[in-house]
C-alpha cells in the first residue's frame, strides 16, 4: 500500500495529538511542527513504524527567527523513506536564552556532525550528544556566527575595498 502525506499526518495525530502541530505541504513535502520535548518520541515513532519506515536522516539544520518571542531558535529535521520514495520535515523550536534540545543520536548515526554543526552556528546545545563541540569554528569562538544578531559581513575590513577586486569605483573629485 502506498504511503501518503495523509497516512502520515493521521498516524502522527494519532499518537501524539495536539503536540503535533502545524502540518502543511509546501511542494508535496510534509511538514509539521512537534514540542521540542517529544523530538526523539516522533523521530523514533517515524524511524520505527513499520509502515512509516522513515529510516534516513537526510539533513538537519538549525534555523534563527529572533522574532519569534520564545521559539528564537529552531531545529530541522529532514527524514526519507527509502522504500517508497517519501520525504518528511519536522520542525522544533527552543528559546535562545537556553537552547537545550534532545540529541537524535541514538536513532539516526547520521545526526552526529549535523548535530555538532547546528551546535557550532546556531549555539544549539543537543543534550546527550556524545562530543558536543565545534566542528568547523575555531574553539576560542565565543558566539554562534549564523544568528541573524551578527552582521554578514564585518564592515570595517579594508581588504573588501573594491579597488582590491579591480573593480571601478566612482569617486567624487
């Protein structure tokens, strides 16, 4: 029997209600929202049903809204049935005064680097992480340069002049 977006988004009402939320399909794509306290309830629901069978984390990323009062910081989970050829995203949300999340370690391998990515961008702490460290930041690096608090670009380096890239610049004599 194949599996729809519907099947899914039942099955995941069914057993975990209203901390299940927000369901949509941008393109196709199945997308909700869980309460950052179940995350490894419903990745392990999702990884585990024999129906569901979603078995292959393709990609998790964290995500920065400071906008969003209580919910600053989010982690995104992208899962892949391989059998059938159907993917899933999952959102969570945690506030960036104490950005403590649940590590997916134990279900999915895959979660580990992404998890200490996330960690070394976003400032995520996933608890129970086996090595929760930089990964590509230098250690001494005292904030998570992806939050939109920090500029793009440091707008005091005079090695971005344009005259350094042989660029014309229109200058007033």
């Amino acid at each position: 029997m194949a599996l729809t977006n519907k099947t899914i988004q039942d099955k995941l009402r069914e057993k975990f209600g209203e901390q299940v939320y927000a369901f949509e399909e941008p393109y196709g794509l199945l997308t909700f929202a869980a309460d950052k306290d179940i995350n490894l309830k419903v990745l392990n629901f999702l990884h585990q049903d024999e129906e569901l069978n979603f078995v292959f984390l393709t990609d998790l990323c964290g995500v920065h809204y400071p906008d969003n009062k209580g919910k600053e910081l989010g982690v995104v989970y992208h899962l892949h049935n391989l059998e059938q050829n159907i993917r899933v995203r999952m959102k969570i949300y945690t506030e960036v005064g104490k950005p403590e999340v649940f590590t997916a370690t134990s279900i999915f391998m895959a979660a580990n680097w992404m998890e200490r990515e996330t960690f070394d961008f976003f400032g995520i702490n996933f608890l129970g992480h086996p090595n929760m460290k930089r990964i590509l930041n230098v250690d001494e690096m005292d904030y998570s340069p992806l939050r939109k608090e920090f500029p793009v670009e440091d707008q005091s380096r005079v090695d971005k002049d344009d005259e350094m890239f042989g660029r014309d610049v229109i200058r007033a004599f």
